[in-house]
C-alpha cells in the first residue's frame, strides 16, 4: 500500500511518500514559497540502499494546486518517478493543526468532517485553513485515494477537564470552548509510544515527560500512553519560549499594550506570535546561531538561552508532580534532538528530582536512533528521541482505513 502524507502551510507544502510494506520512504519534497512571484520546489526519491536522488525546480507556483500538480509531475516522472499515476497511491494522509473537541483520532475526511475543520478555522487561523486546502486540491488530484486527517490536537483530547479547563466563567468553555487544545500532538504521540516501547512500558504503567523543541516548542506529561498535561493551551502561543512567540505571558501585558501604548490588536497579536521569543531577546531565531552567539559571551544570547531553558525546567517539576514522578523525560524535534547545550542546561541542577545528565553523552553526536544520555545513577531516564510525524501520520492513516 502507498500512502502519500501531505502538510499544507499557508506558503509551503511539505510531503512524503511511503510503501507501508517496511514503510519505506519512496520519495519526500517540500513546495515553498507558493503565492510570491518565485516558488521553489525541492524533491528527493530514494533507492533500495536509502540514496536519494535530489531535483530542485524553481517556477511560478500561485496556489496549492499547482504546487501538488507538479509534484505529481515529478512522483510519475519518467525517469525517477516512483508511481505510474496517481491511481497508484490508496491514501492521502493530511497533517491537520486543530480539530477543536470533534476530533479524538485520525479520521476519514468527509463533507462533514471538512465543515467541522472550517469551524476550527478560529483556533488555527494560520493553519486549519491551509489544511483544508491541502485536503481539497489533493481529493481533486488523487481521486481514488481515501483521505484521511489526523489531528495535532486529537492526542491531547484524553486531559482530563482539570488540566484543560481555564478558571474563567463556564459559558466561554460550553458555548466558545475556550479550552486548552494543545498542538504537536503526533509528534508526542510517536516519541512517547517510542520511549514506552524502548523502556518495555508497553501495556505496563509507565510515566513519561516528552519536550518537543523546534521554532515552536511544546511539552507533554503522558502517563500508560494517555496525554494528562501539555503546554500549549488555545493556541499554539502559549507555553514554553519559542523562536518567535513569547510562550507564558500574564494576560495583563496585552491590556497594557492596547490601553496604554495604544496598539492594535492585530498588532500586538503579531507582537507575540512573530516578534517575541527568542528574536525578541536576543535578536535572532535560529538556535544554532544564539549557541554560537552564547560560547562567545555575548550577553543577549546568555540571557535568552538561560530564560529558554529555564523555563523547560519549570515544566519538568511541573510534570513530575503531575505524573507523581517519571520513567523517562524525552528530547525531540530540530532543537531537541540536536542541541546538545539546551539539553544540559533544561536538565542540568535536577539531581534532586532524581535526574541527572551524563556529560560526554549528551555531546555525542546523535545517531538517527534513540540515545540515552543519563548517568548511571540517574533514577530517570533522559532520553534523546527523533520523532516522525510523517511516518507516524501514514501509520495511522493506513491503520483508520484498515
């Protein structure tokens, strides 16, 4: 079975082909820059022994369809395609950011189900509407295809209402649902499951804190695979320090914004989501270039780096307390998975909690498996795991269509 894994952005499309027998990656590529004067598309297809085959095209791509029209080009190209037609792929599975409470698991996309994403288009206004567009140009392209989406927030629908309820009047949660939602879910989901299997948790109790580190950061305490907390709440905002949103913030600020410096609100929306963070400390968003810009003692990167992982660290007691201890707390995503400096400051100082980071191994170069980088005597586990959302997506696309 071919499965096909699409992630619509507002201005990029990012997609994966797999044969499920193995699930072995065919082919993966990324559309960028779609709706400006010059789109770029990157595409790599993969032999036997995993060597990729790399083509980059540049050409006017004005809208998604096109985009996925010439990555259809290329799947059934001639010489390095991977499909004859379209005919050939069974299922098209879509990364969707927010499903709002009417999604819990991955679902076959119907009208319905596509109304239900629109809803949502106030939860996610950077994203669901991409998504929705994704879905509708590749239910066109690939029409034979079963499509599926699955949710971001679907993983973090078992919290229980303590953890997702705000203390505001009960109205603004039953008639607006104001909620915590959670995001990065399949990411949590896959590197939990992951640590629960390596640890031979599985079908065991087990207690896991999983601490997803990109330009958007978000972490989860998960106890026998069920999420019970996250960070981000309504939206993707809240939480942990990012690249570029603030994370935690008292809403106080944003009165004092607009009431007393007299901005607008989509001004100080755009403030917090794009101007903050990371930038807003230090300048710049790239973690790479802040470590480079910390060794050598440069002042706004030493702060920006101890507020970031700082606040890690609060996370971590939190969910420890919440899970009443942990098995294992797990590293993940672009930053997590490769910077070794974040991890040892978000751990380092916890011996306490029972955790403690062994040194060289935390250096070490990562491989693409999972590493444990604990001392001896570490009574947790600190696990670095690199996740999969797209492997994880055509599992569980291929699973809801059986």
């Amino acid at each position: 079975m071919k499965i096909l894994v699409i992630n619509a952005g507002s201005s990029s499309l990012k997609y994966q082909l797999f044969e499920m027998e193995g699930t072995v990656v065919l082919c993966s590529g990324i559309v960028e820059r779609i709706g400006l004067e010059s789109g770029i598309i990157t595409h790599k297809t993969f032999d036997a022994e995993g060597n990729a085959t790399k083509v980059k095209k540049e050409l006017p791509i004005p809208n998604h369809n096109v985009g996925l029209t010439e990555v259809v080009a290329l799947l059934t190209d001639g010489e390095n395609g991977v499909i004859q037609n379209t005919d050939d792929i069974q299922a098209v599975g879509h990364r969707v950011v927010h499903g709002g409470e009417f999604f819990n698991k991955p679902t076959v996309i119907t009208t319905e189900v596509k109304e239900k994403i629109r809803e949502c288009f106030q939860l996610a206004p950077l994203h669901n509407p991409a998504n929705l567009q994704g879905i509708e140009d590749c239910t066109n392209i690939f029409a034979k295809a079963t499509q599926v989406a699955v949710f971001d927030t679907a993983f973090h629908q078992t919290m229980p209402s303590k953890s997702y309820r705000y203390a505001v009047p009960a109205e603004l949660y039953e008639k607006n649902g104001v909620r915590v939602y959670g995001m990065h879910g399949t990411s949590h989901k896959y590197v939990s499951e992951t640590a629960i299997d390596y640890l031979g948790l599985k079908g065991k109790n087990s207690k896991v804190i999983t601490i997803h580190l990109g330009n958007g950061c978000s972490m989860s305490a998960v106890r026998n695979g069920e999420c019970i907390d996250t960070s981000m709440g309504f939206s993707p905002l809240d939480g942990l320090m990012m690249g570029t949103r603030s994370g935690d913030i008292d809403p106080a600020v944003v009165f004092y914004l607009i009431d007393k410096l007299g901005m607008k609100s989509d001004d100080v929306y755009d403030l917090l989501n794009k101007k903050s963070g990371m930038l807003g400390i230090t300048g710049d968003s790239d973690m790479r270039d802040i470590e480079a810009r910390f060794n050598a003692g440069d002042e706004a990167a030493i702060l920006g780096l101890h507020m970031y992982t700082y606040r890690i660290k609060k996370y971590i007691g939190a969910y420890l307390a919440a899970l009443n201890g942990a098995d294992a707390i797990v590293f993940t995503a672009g930053v997590g998975e490769n910077d070794h400096g974040v991890r040892l400051l978000a751990a380092n100082d916890l011996e306490h909690l029972g955790i403690a980071v062994d040194v060289a191994k935390n250096d070490k170069l990562r491989a693409s498996d999972i590493e444990e980088i604990q001392t001896a005597d570490s009574k947790i586990k600190v696990l670095v795991v690199p996740t999969n959302e797209e492997l994880e997506i055509a599992l569980l696309t291929q699973k809801i269509i059986g």
